[in-house]
C-alpha cells in the first residue's frame, strides 16, 4: 500500500507519516547510535532531510532539489518501499593511510513516487558521518535526461567556515587560500571538503565521494534561511590559473541550465557530511570518502608501486643517469621528468609520442630509453610529465608506446576539472592506464573523491597549495584539516630552495611527509643531485643541489603507504602531530604555526610489550649545517612523555624502531 506524506512541523528531526493507523519515522543511525539521517519529503520543493550528531541539530531540515526539463521531482510524494540494511566490513589497502579500513553502516533506502516520477533516496549512516545518493531508474519510456541539483543545507547559526576563495580576475582554483570566515560569507565556487567549525565538540564537514561521470560539487552562501549553505554542480567556468580549463558539455540533448546528462536509471555520486568531536578526528576518520566508492577493480595490483620522486628537470641522459643514481642509493623509488621533452607543453601542436626538446628547458641530448634500460637495472620506475592537451588527443597512441619504452608512470598536467564530460575523461583516462600497467599522478586542480580504491594505480593527485606557492606553516596546518580531508595530496616538498625559511623550518619539511599523505612523495622538488649536469635551470627559479646533511635519513627511510595513523596534537592552523606505523616502525611528524608553544607528545601508541630506539630531528641555530636541524637518540616505551619547545613555524620528525 503507498503511503502519502506530510510534513508535520518545519522543525521536526524526523518525518512522521501515518499508514496503516501506525506511525513510522524515515530515519537512520549510525552503528554507534550518534549520526541520525531523517527524511521527509517535501511534495512542494523537493525531498527534505536532516542531519544530527549526539542530539545536536548538525543540519536543521534541509532540501535537495532536482531539476530535469524530461522529468519533474515537484509535487505530492508517496512513498512506495523502505528498504533497511546493514553491513559489517573490512577491506585492506596497501595504498592509504590504514592498511585494514573499517566499513561499517546502516542504510536506509527510500522508494517515492512523485506525481509521475519515481525517485529513489540512499542513506548511509557510518559511526563516521552521513552520505546520501539519489537514484533516477527507468520510467515512461524516458531513457536519458538533462539534471541540475541544488542542496540548501540549513543551520542554526553563523558558523564559521574554512573556504577557499576567488583568486587571480575572479577565477576558482582548488589550489587557493583558505580562510576563516562566516558561512553567510562563502564565495560562489568554495572547494570541497568545506570545513564547518560548530563548537569545541563538533567539526563538519562537507564533501563528495564517487564522482566519476558527473558535474562535481561546489558550495556558495545559501538564501533558503537566515544561515544557510548552497551547494550546486559545476558547468563550464572559464579560463582557470596557467592551462587548467574546465571543459563543458555540448549537446543538443542538454538543454540550456541542465549541468548532467545521464542514461537512466544512473545514482549520483555520494553527498558526505563527515562529522567528529574535533578536526583530528575528522581526518583519521577520512577514509570514509574512500569507502563510499567501488572495490578495486584491477585483480592484480602487484605492480602498483608507491613511492618517493625525484624530479628530473635537465632533460638530458646524462641528468636522468644521475638521478637514478641518486635515487637508487637513498630508498627512493622513482625518477620523474619533468614538462618539456615533447616540445613546449602548452603547445597544441606538440606530440607527446616523440622526443622533441623544448629548447628553453633542454638542449639535450636525451634518450628516454636508455634511461628507463638504466633505470631497470638499477631498480628504479621511471615517469614523464603530459600535459592534458596532448593526453586529451593522444592517449591511446601514448599509453603502448610509453610501455614499449619501459615508462612505469605518468603525470597528468593541467587537466580540466569541474563539469560532466572534464569528469568522465579523467577517469577514463585512469582506467585506461590501468590497462597498460602504468601508475598516474594527477594535476593541477583536480581533487579526489575516493576512485583510488577502485583504481589504486591512481596514486596522488594534486588539488593543494602546496611548496611550489611558497606556503606557510599555518596554511599548512589549515590544508591538514580541509584539502587532506578528500585523500591523498601531492604536495612537491622542497628542502633546499630558499622558500624554506618563508614557508616554515627543515624541521617541519620533514614532517610534512608525515603529516600530507600522499603514496606517491615527491621529495627535494627544486633540488638536484651533486652529479647532476649544470645545466642552466632558471625556468624552475632557485635550484640548488642535494647536500649530505645527516638528517636526510630521515627522508631516505619514511614510507609513502601506512598500516596505522593517529593524530595525536591537532588545531587548525595552528598546530598539528601525526603519528603513522609501517609494519613496527613509527614515524611522527609536527608542524607548528605561528605561536611558539611548549608541547607534551605521548607514546601510548606504542607496543606496550616492546621497548624502542626514536631519532628526533628539531630546528636548532647553533647546527653547523645548511639546514640547521639536529638529531637525538632516544629511548622510548608506551610510557615516555615527550616534552618539546617549539618556535614559531618551527617543527619536528621521530622515527621510532623497536628493539626487538
């Protein structure tokens, strides 16, 4: 028997409809009984929810809003079929922040009718946070539709959020600077993950997950109510920083304002509000974006390796001998060469399947494979910059011939981002590399949304304001609790360039390692190797070579891929500790922002039943080395207290090896 539904009060947390002579609620709670999802559909504006945490009012009665020319989602609702399950799950990844990721949920799936329409709504409800889809099936014969969305999130006060803003003639980037400001400031186009303070006991945030062939999010400041959040999908925006565009969908099928074209039935990709006691814990509970997308889909992933990267930028043989060398004797495992081999890179007419030097990069000679003969020899992967105007007409023609020449792997420059078919070429593009057994590193303003557990050949990404903007420690600390929130981040970190001193300390570049997760680490961006040829590099400003400071054993030993990660010290901006194990090994990382601080770190992460050796690396003038950082040795048990005074923008690293 359909049900017909009726919104009892504007404030209800919950939706109440009577059928036959019982009341029900359209609710789900998480595991822990803490994250409730309330549904109730709104026959005028569309399907209504509500979000609370621990009996706080997270989303007041909020409303999703679909838009299609073929179909209309306005009207009375009924609704024909309520659905509840559960599901109790690990899986493993070699490639994230935890090696055993838990996966567990309660969902509530909810089958309307609207007028003419069907319309179905999918809840999750994880201990660590909400996502809800929708799901458009088949209907009057209609096979393929036009679809805009609008969510007006509802809140009950001017929280503060952490935003990125416009940047450079009003253009958006996902590599902007974040800052604080109320949520009825926001500024058309804000990134994903929006970081939403509510108070000492509650961070949210919102974001997306499994967004492969569709228009992806964006937030601006609301009108449905006094404090209110926009979120709406992305269609062509112009003209971004450098060669980043967004592409746009040209159709005869779409009609004016539609942002989507979907074959039915399709589901959207997941709408994520993340929700903790704190940012900490909001970013060790991060895997949840992940785990709202498919299982992997490659059935072998042996051959996927993450890593450490050098950046190669004399594009000469000689240059790629060195840095193999160099990487080979310091535990690093790739050798990446930068844009400019192929020709100039913003060059349409440039053909990435030939080797054709940019003279003002190179002048040569350089003979890819030698290089990647070398580079097998000596157990090292090899990766090459393309820029998206020439992947976008070349891919199929470069993935064989890249194999052919022994290539492992490759960086996606400047990809278009925001819009449908921008979307849906990417991670086609990811699939296909899968195929031919290669690992990609994508840039510039994309930002992940989870597919890297269906394919985890997709390392890393960008999508940050990382070393190459010359960015503070305090930023730094922002991006920790925002950007890192969505995944894996690439962030280029430098060690000798001279904007070390602006951004922080040696100390805190260390930690930033630790504390930026990312399977795939460049390391030393703007440096070289001793041996490496002088070649005149001022494309890339102020190169220097790699020393043999002591404390880079610390870089030579720390992983990229971790089975454990606690936070351990974290406030946005201003200070953050991490703790990650790889097997018995630990690693902490510690970046501080502007206030010098005296700070207690506890190892009661570790073993109780083991006793361990710890290396802490610090900032201190009075070393006589370039990078001034000094190292301690140290005795350590689950037990020991680490009291540590920090400077201003100072930081620190330990690495910690048990005993036994």
């Amino acid at each position: 028997m359909n049900c017909r539904a009726t919104l009892i009060g504007s404030l209800l947390i919950s939706m109440i409809f009577f059928s036959c002579n019982k009341l029900e609620v359209i609710q789900v709670k998480s595991p822990d009984g803490k994250k409730v999802f309330t549904l109730f559909p709104n026959k005028e504006n569309g399907i209504d929810f509500s979000v609370q945490y621990n009996n706080h009012e997270v989303l007041l009665p909020s409303t999703l809003e679909l838009v299609s020319k073929e179909i209309s989602f306005s009207g009375d609702v009924s609704i024909l079929k309520i659905e509840n399950s559960s599901v109790e799950n690990v899986w493993n990844s070699n490639f994230s922040e935890l090696n055993i990721i838990p996966d567990n949920y309660n969902q509530l799936k909810v089958y309307l009718q609207i007028e003419d329409a069907k319309l179905n709504i999918i809840c999750r409800a994880y201990n660590e946070g909400i996502s809800y889809a929708y799901e458009v099936p088949e209907q009057n014969d209609i096979t393929e539709i036009g679809l805009d969305e609008n969510i007006h999130y509802n809140f009950n006060d001017n929280y503060p959020v952490w935003s990125t803003p416009k940047r450079e003639k009003g253009t958006l980037t996902a590599q902007g600077e974040y800052k604080k400001i109320p949520l009825t400031e926001l500024e058309e186009g804000s990134e994903r993950p929006l970081l939403i303070d509510m108070g000492d006991s509650l961070k949210v945030a919102l974001a997306e997950a499994k967004l492969v062939d569709y228009a992806r999010l964006s937030f601006n400041k609301g009108t449905s109510s006094q404090y209110s959040i926009l979120s709406t999908l992305d269609g062509k925006m112009g003209e971004q920083k450098q060669d980043t565009i967004s592409g746009a969908i040209i159709s005869e099928r779409i009609k004016e304002g539609t942002k989507v074209h979907k074959k039915l039935p399709f589901q959207s990709p997941w709408r994520v509000v993340m929700m903790a006691e704190n940012e900490g814990k909001l970013l060790e509970n991060n895997y949840i974006i992940q785990n709202l997308n498919d299982p992997v889909a490659i059935k072998d992933v042996s051959w996927i390796t993450p890593g450490k990267v050098l950046r190669e930028t004399t594009l000469t043989t000689d240059g790629g001998f060195a840095a193999i060398d160099f990487v080979a004797s310091h535990n690093m495992q790739y050798v990446h060469f930068d844009a400019g081999w192929y020709g100039n890179e913003m060059d349409n007419s440039s053909d990435a399947t030939t080797i054709t030097l940019d003279p003002k990069r190179s002048k040569g000679p350089f003979d890819i494979e030698a290089i990647c003969k070398y580079a097998n020899e000596k157990g090292v992967k090899v990766m090459l910059y393309v820029n998206r105007r020439a992947l976008e007409k070349q891919l199929d023609e470069v993935l064989p011939l890249y194999k052919k020449w022994g290539v492992a792997g490759i960086k996606y420059g400047f990809v278009r981002v925001g819009d449908q078919d921008a979307t849906a070429w990417l991670h086609e593009a990811v699939k296909k590399t899968a195929e031919h057994g290669m690992i990609i590193d994508v840039h510039d303003e994309y930002r992940p949304t989870g597919f890297s557990r269906t394919y985890p050949n997709f390392l890393t990404q960008e999508g940050i304001r990382g070393d190459e903007e010359t960015v503070p420690n305090a930023h730094t600390l922002i991006t920790m609790y925002t950007r890192m929130l969505a995944g894996a981040a690439d962030n280029t970190v430098c060690y000798y360039n001279n904007r070390v001193s602006e951004m922080g300390s040696h100390a805190s570049q260390l930690a930033k390692t630790v504390c930026l997760f990312s399977p795939l680490q460049f390391l030393y961006w703007y440096d070289k190797p001793a041996a490496s040829p002088e070649k005149a590099d001022g494309l890339w400003g102020d190169t220097k070579h790699i020393g043999i400071e002591p404390e880079l054993e610390f870089f030579d030993a720390v992983p990229t891929t971790w089975d454990e990660t606690k936070v351990l010290h974290a406030e946005i901006g201003e200070i953050g500790v991490i703790a990650r194990r790889k097997g018995a090994q630990w690693y902490v990382g510690g970046i501080n922002g502007e206030t010098a601080r005296s700070l207690k770190i506890d190892f009661s992460f570790l073993d109780t039943n083991e006793n361990y050796s710890a290396k802490l690396y610090t900032d201190d003038e009075t070393i006589n080395t370039r990078t001034r950082v000094k190292i301690e040795q140290l005795d350590v048990d689950s037990s020991f207290i680490l009291n540590l005074d920090l400077k201003a923008n100072n930081g620190f690293a330990i690495q910690i090896i048990p005993n036994s």
